[in-house]
C-alpha cells in the first residue's frame, strides 16, 4: 500500500529526516515511535506531500510526487494534530469538506447521494452523528478531534496519516478512536500509519512499528519481534521500568 524508500527532507537548511526506508502493507497500522524533535511529524508531512523530499512515496503503485493536489487527497489523507478551527462550520459542513477530493465538480460541487453516505458513515463511526448540527467552535477538544477523524474517513483515502490522533482525548475516547481506526484499516485497500507518543497505545495499536532516533531509522519491526531495548535506548531512560512502575497501581 504505501513505500518508502531513501527519503530524505527538511525545511531549507540541513535534512532533519535522512535516508527513511520503510512498507505499509494493506490492512496495516504503522506507528511511529520517537522522542521530541526527532523527525516525526516532519516525515508525516513529506509523505504527504506538503514537504519536498528526495526519495520515493508511493501509494498503491503510484508516485505521490507525480500526482495533482487533488490525486493525492484521493490516495493519502493527513489529520495534523495541528487542525485549527477557522470558520463557523457546522460539524456536517467540516466533515463534508473532506468529500473535496471525491467531488467530480470541485469545491463548489452538490452533494451527491455518496457524499452524504460517507459524511453520515464518518461521523457515526467517530460517535459525532448526533452532534452534526452544531458549530465546530462549541465543541471540546476531544469533540473536535473526532470531527477532524471523521473528515479524514469521509476523504475516502487509501492511507491515512495520523500526528497524535488521541491527543485531547479522555481513555474511554482513545479505545474508541483505535477501534474505529482498526476497523476502517481492515475494509479493504487501506492502511494507517500514525505518530503516536503513548508508547503503551501505540504498542497495543500498531501491527508493526518504526522507531525514528534523529532523523534515522533505529528499527523498524512487527510489534511481536521488537527488541523493547531499543526503546531504552531511542528515550535514554528505562521504558519497561516506567511502565512496570505505572502499573503497580493496579494492583
């Protein structure tokens, strides 16, 4: 579904991703493990196509750098943890945005009979159905991030990318968001890859998982076979032991 080869990208100066090879096979969820600073969201974005790299991305075949603005929105959707809220949408009017790309006509398109099936399947499969007459900017954070999820569903894509999808979100909303995610994965055709800074979620999440230490590829592995070492390592300090140390208060 997705691969990657040599990439390589920055913002003007030196590369702050350097050589990243890595697959994302259909029905698979990649995360992406790393500590602050170290190349996360700026690789999302290259894969997006909002960077310029050097490299290969492709999507189901194709060269994302070779495809329009509005072919790409068609293979690869990114939902940025740093969505903002700019107009006073209602929640149906923001996630029909997400119907752009699937539009024969453009942005200023009617809605056909799919374009309000997928908004309605989005937004019930993000649990925001009975909210979709409501502004977006009387809505919670955790709320909002929902609405943002359902609008990245409703692109229809065949790769989401996903910067801290549960960021804002209560524990009962994170289970939910990973399962809404887990299922749209396995329909057919579909992968996720997601930056994700709990290490715990990501572990029970991910099918398999990169490990990004400065820009570089520390590991990339299926879940089962990861050495958890390495995660000593990529953070400089002792993971298990802090997630042991957490879990003594359950018992």
């Amino acid at each position: 579904m997705l691969h990657v080869e040599h990439l390589s990208c920055g913002y003007g100066g030196a590369p702050v991703v350097r050589d990243v090879s890595f697959r994302v096979s259909e029905g698979e969820r990649l995360c992406i493990l790393g500590p602050n600073g170290c190349g996360k969201t700026t690789l999302l974005r290259a894969l997006a196509g909002l960077l310029p790299a050097d490299g290969l991305v492709q999507a189901g075949g194709r060269d994302l750098r070779r495809l329009s603005a509005r072919e790409r929105a068609r293979e690869v959707a990114l939902m940025s943890q740093f969505s903002s809220v700019s107009f006073d949408y209602t929640v149906y009017e923001t996630v029909m945005l997400g119907r752009y790309a699937r539009q024969s006509g453009g942005f200023l398109s009617r809605e056909s009979t799919e374009d309000r099936r997928a908004v309605e399947e989005s937004l019930r499969r993000t649990d925001m159905w009975a909210q979709r007459e409501r502004k977006i900017t009387a809505l919670s954070g955790g709320q909002l991030q929902r609405v943002f999820l359902a609008r990245t569903f409703a692109q229809d894509p065949h790769v989401i990318l996903l910067d801290e999808p549960a960021n804002h979100l209560d524990l009962r909303a994170q289970a939910e968001l990973t399962e809404s995610l887990q299922d749209w994965s396995h329909a057919g055709g579909r992968c996720v890859v997601g930056v994700i800074h709990d290490v715990g979620l990501a572990l029970s999440f991910a099918d398999t998982v990169l490990l990004l230490s400065e820009g570089r590829v520390l590991a990339w592995s299926r879940v089962e076979a990861l050495d958890l070492s390495l995660l000593d390592r990529l953070y400089r300090m002792d993971v298990r032991g802090h997630m042991r140390s957490l879990l003594e208060r359950w018992k």
